[in-house]
C-alpha cells in the first residue's frame, strides 16, 4: 500500500477557522435586510479547515467525520429551541449528505422572471391572490414560482436549476423567516443573493470546508 493510500484511509480531521470572515455578516444593508426578512440574529457562517485532499465520492465519510470531530464538537454553533447560540456537543450517529451544484455563476439566472412576467421590467414583483404553503402566506408571483408546483410559471426552473446553490440561497432569502416582511420589489432579494454567494463560494474554492446556518424557519436547514 503506497503512502498515498494510507492517507487517504486515515479519518479527516478538523480545526475551526475563527479568523475567517464573512463579508455578508457585517454588511450593514444586508443586515437591516435580514431584520426585516426575519432571519437576523439566526443566521450564522463558519469556516473550518481540514487535513487532507477531498473527493466527492467520499461526502458521506467527510460530513460524518466532521460533526464527530473534537474540534467541530465544541465550536460548530447551534440555535437551541430557546433561541440561544450553544454548541454541538454531542455524538452525531446519523447524517445526510447532499452535493450542491455550483455551476451558476450569472445572476442573468434570474433574467426569465423579467421575460415570463414574473416581475416587470421595473423590478415590481406581480402580485396575486393570496395561498398558503406549509404555513408560508403567498401574495406574489414569485413565491409561487419558488414554492407552487402547480404555479403557471413553477416550470421556469428545471429541477436541475433548483438544486443550484445560487437558486437555493436566493429562495431561502425570498421566503425568510416566520415573522417575514416580504419586499414589493425584487432587487433586495438579488442583490443580498449576489452578495452571499461571491463571499460563500470565494471561501469553499479556497479549500476550505463551510458550514452555514439558518434557523430562521421552521425547520433547521444545513447547507454542506
């Protein structure tokens, strides 16, 4: 077994990266955005580094070692049911990993909302009759695009655009929180996209492992 092998056998290992920051968390602008969204306060963005060259195929191995690791245990932080930041603490025995994709790069992804009538040429988001989803109320078009399979414009985006991280962070911003003010125009929700995106894919091709978090709905969301 050649050296290579041995190493790649051996189990990762973690260490937090405290000095790393995140541009987006100390945007002023971002910040009364995401108060008005609901979400400041709940969301939070670490940097951890890791030991060894990592491969797709071995997701599942690396997520399971990182939440068991020492160093993650005691400085990952959590939202507890209280509203309180604690840490991990504990012994993670089930995980789930998921590959994000990150090949779009453009925010002229968003450019078919303008040409399907999905907001005017204005930046005006169209509005409509009110719905609800999973509790989330519904007053425009464009939460129905993101949330309304049924919606006459859900098929916009393929189930392949959906997965793309620049898609995932931009719906969760135009959802928000429970206590969301929803904007009447979509350039906040693009711009604050744009900017989470630049800061969070600069550090992950800088070869280092990001765990981002947001209790801001109801159901805690992890992105890896």
């Amino acid at each position: 077994m050649s050296a290579g092998d041995r190493r790649c056998g051996q189990a990762f290992a973690f260490r937090a990266l405290p000095q790393k920051t995140f541009s987006f968390l100390e945007d002023r602008e971002i910040g009364d955005r995401l108060l008005k969204w609901s979400m400041q306060g709940r969301i939070t963005a670490q940097a951890f580094g890791f030991d060894q060259p990592f491969k797709p195929y071995q997701k599942d191995e690396f997520v399971m070692a990182f939440f068991n690791d020492q160093n993650v245990n005691s400085s990952l932080r959590l939202l507890s049911a209280s509203g309180q930041w604690t840490t991990l603490g504990s012994k993670v025995t089930d995980t789930e990993a998921t590959v994000v994709p990150c090949t779009q790069t453009s925010m002229s992804f968003f450019d078919r909302l303008y040409s399907e009538g999905v907001v005017r040429e204005t930046g005006d988001i169209v509005k409509c009759y009110d719905d609800c989803y999973n509790d989330i109320l519904i007053s425009d078009e464009l939460r129905k695009v993101l949330l309304l399979e049924d919606s006459d414009h859900y098929d916009l985006f393929s189930q392949l655009d959906r997965q793309e991280f620049l898609f995932c962070l931009f719906k969760h911003l135009c959802i928000g929180g429970t206590l969301c003010q929803f904007e009447d125009v979509v350039d906040p929700y693009l711009e604050t996209t744009k900017a989470l995106y630049k800061d969070l894919v600069r550090l992950v091709s800088s070869i280092w492992f990001l765990f981002m978090l947001d209790c801001s709905l109801v159901d805690t969301s992890y992105t890896l």
